[in-house]
C-alpha cells in the first residue's frame, strides 16, 4: 500500500494546483496538506473550489523552515511528500540566481532531513528534464543521459536531484526522481510561454520570441504530467528515476503560431527579440521506461490539449487579470524593456 497522508509542497502554483486537483477527485483514499509559501507564483485562486474538502488541508509554509516543515508532519502524521515547490522560471534565475540555490536546493535539503526525522515513508522530488542540459538536431535525454544543466535554474534542480540520491543511497530514505519536458494547460503563471503568448495574442500585444524561434521544447499537457507522478509515487521501485514527456517537439515559432491560430489572431503579432543568454537549443524526452514499465501514456495529444488550454485562460479571463495587473506589469517591463525588438 503506498502512503496516503501526503505533504505536497508548492501546491498552490501551477503543477501542483493541477496534482491537488487530481488526488481529490481519482484518490478518495488520500488526505493532501498542501504547504505553499505563496511566493509570486502560489495563488490561492487557483484553488478555490478545493479549499472546503476536508481532505484538503492548506498550510502557509516554507519549506525552508525546518521547525515549521517538521511540526507539520507531525501534526497530519505525514508518510508521503511530494515535493513541487520551487523557483521555476529560468529567466528569473538568470536576473537573480540567489533565491534558486535557497528554495530549489537547501529547501529540498531541508525536506529531506525532515522527512528522515519523521519516518515518511516515500519522497519524490518533481524535476526537470533541464538538468540534462541542451540536445543538438539528434537524440533524446534517456534516464542514463549525463547531467548538464545549463541554467542556474537547471543547476539548482540538478542539484536538489543530487542530494535526493545521496539521502537515498546514505540514508535509506525511500525517494523517487521524476524528470519532466515543458508543461501547458491551466492555472500556469503567464510568465511562461504558453499563457504569455495567450495573454498577449488576446490583447493584440506582440508577442515576444527569443532569438529565431527555433528552439524545440517538448510538450505535455500538465494533467498527463500529474498522472505519470501519481504513478510514480504509488508504485515506483525505491530510488528509481523517470522521464516524463509528451513525444511532441516542437520550435516555439510553430508553437506561437499554433495559439495564434487556435485564437484566430495574426501572426504579424510576433516580435523577435533579443535570446534568453544561454538559451538551451533543443530538449526531448525519452519517456519509454515509464511507458513500458508503469503503463502510463499521455491522455491527450498536443492539439487537443492546447485547445483546452487556450480555451481555459478565455473562459478564465477574471483569473487572467487579476494576475496580470499589478506586480507582472513591473516584471514584464523589467524583463522585456532592453530586449531590443529585432522585427
Ligand atoms: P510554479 O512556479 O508555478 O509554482 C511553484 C510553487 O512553489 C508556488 O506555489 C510557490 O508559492 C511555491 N513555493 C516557492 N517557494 C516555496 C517555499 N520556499 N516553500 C513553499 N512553497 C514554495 O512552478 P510549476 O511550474 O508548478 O513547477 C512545479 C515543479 O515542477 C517545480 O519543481 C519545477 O521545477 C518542476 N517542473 C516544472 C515544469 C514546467 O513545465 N512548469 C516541467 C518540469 C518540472
Ligand atoms: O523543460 C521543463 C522546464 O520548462 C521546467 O523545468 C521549467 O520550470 C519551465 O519554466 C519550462 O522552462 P522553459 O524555459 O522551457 O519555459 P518557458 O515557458 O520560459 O519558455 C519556453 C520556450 O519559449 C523557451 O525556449 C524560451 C522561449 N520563450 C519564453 C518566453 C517567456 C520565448 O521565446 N519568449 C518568451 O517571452
């Protein structure tokens, strides 16, 4: 029987929002303490039809908090944790690095060391097929790729991975490792491409693309994401590792121009713009080893879950704009202002 008092961290963003939704309505045997320290991308909105469940408990936490992390696995007799919560936006990690080595590698020290203390039974730590760094025009990152993060976001999820192995091989602790490509569908912090470019392309703004827009990213709808995790948590050896992804490559020009399409908008709306420094050429996902021995596969294919994604944010447009005003308007300033727009 796997554990079901589970601890997920980071909850309140976009994945895990996505993960919470799923356990309370597939898993009536679980209880979720879901701890967010509500940074810029936690959102309490995202989970307002979940947060009179009584199998939902919401905590307001830092996982860097050793005292708060433990009381509280204490408190809910925790024997899972599933750790979501981090820093996710590489070009926030490039403006200011600091933030990624605290949350992404010392909070997941952090966790780990409370989770030794209290005997939870099963850590998974949800990470990034970034760690394996930039592909060329061939190939794909396999569960034996090296590690090459190429990011100080990529570096503090490689990282982070690291010490999750040695708590395992060192400890005994019982941990999982899940490696993920680009995530898109609802409740995703529109400093991300997909509901930057929705957002945008709505408002007839232009729409910012890096560099030619040749670079390829493999997407997966963020609901296939959560049920290879689940699976993983329930029934993955002790110590193993899995690549997650939805066997959809795709440059970002194509993908802007699929939304723009879905949206009936123009593709005059795209801006080429200065590159993200260091930006990774091409990742893809070899996702056979869960396929084969976890028997999971994407529900969806790429057309069908960008439908629903671009759809979600229009029917959702109060979500929308209550992020996209105030502080986002400074962070898009800040972060757009000298990238020099090309054409
Ligand atoms: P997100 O930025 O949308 O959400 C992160 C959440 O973590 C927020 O709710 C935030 O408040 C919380 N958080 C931040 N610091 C915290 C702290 N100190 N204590 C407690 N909570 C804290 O991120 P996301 O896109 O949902 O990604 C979730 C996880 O999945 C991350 O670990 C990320 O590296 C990984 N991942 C993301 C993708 C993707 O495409 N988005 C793909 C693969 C893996
Ligand atoms: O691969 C998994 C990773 O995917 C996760 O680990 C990260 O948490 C998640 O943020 C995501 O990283 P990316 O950097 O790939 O995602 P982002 O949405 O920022 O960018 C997708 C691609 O689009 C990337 O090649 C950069 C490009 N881009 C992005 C933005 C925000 C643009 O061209 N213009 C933009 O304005």
């Amino acid at each position: 029987m796997y554990p079901t008092k589970i601890l997920v961290t980071g909850g309140a963003g976009f994945i895990g929002v996505n993960f919470v939704k799923m356990l309370l309505s597939e898993a009536p045997d679980v209880t979720v303490v879901n701890f967010d320290l509500l940074t810029y991308a936690g959102n309490l909105a995202s989970l307002e039809d979940s947060m009179n469940d009584p199998r939902h408990i919401f905590v307001h936490g830092d996982i860097c908090d050793r005292k708060q992390v433990c009381s509280t696995l204490k408190k809910y007799d925790i024997d899972g944790i599933i750790n979501f919560a981090a820093e996710s936006h590489v070009d926030r990690s490039i403006t200011g690095p600091e933030i990624f080595v605290d949350t992404n590698i010392k909070g997941t020290l952090n966790l780990l060391q409370c989770a030794r203390e209290c005997e939870v039974k099963r850590f998974l730590q949800v990470s990034t097929d970034e760690v394996y760094g930039s592909l060329g025009k061939e190939g794909m990152f396999t569960e034996t790729s090296p590690i090459a993060p190429n990011s100080p976001y990529s570096a503090s999820k490689a990282s982070a991975d690291h010490m999750v192995r040695a708590f395992q091989h060192t400890f005994g602790l019982d941990t999982v490792i899940t490696r993920c490509s680009n995530n898109y569908g609802p409740y995703q912090f529109p400093e991300k491409m997909v509901p930057l470019c929705i957002n945008n392309a709505r408002l007839e703004k232009s729409i910012p693309v890096y560099g030619d827009g040749l670079q390829v990213r493999d997407w997966l709808y963020v609901e296939d994401h959560c049920s290879a995790i689940w699976k993983v948590f329930k029934s993955a050896e002790p110590g193993s590792l899995y690549n997650i992804g939805g066997c959809n490559e795709m440059a970002n020009i194509d993908l802007v121009k699929v939304i723009l399409s879905i949206l009936g908008k123009p593709e005059s709306l795209i801006s080429f713009v200065k590159d993200r420094p260091g930006h990774d050429r091409r990742y893809a996902i070899d996702a056979s080893k869960i396929m084969k021995e976890l028997d999971w596969k994407p529900s969806v294919t790429f057309k069908q879950g960008m439908e629903k994604t671009v759809k979600w944010y229009i029917d959702n447009l109060p979500w929308l704009e209550k992020i996209t005003s105030g502080e986002y308007r400074k962070y898009y300033d800040s972060m757009y202002e000298d990238r020099e727009i090309k054409g």
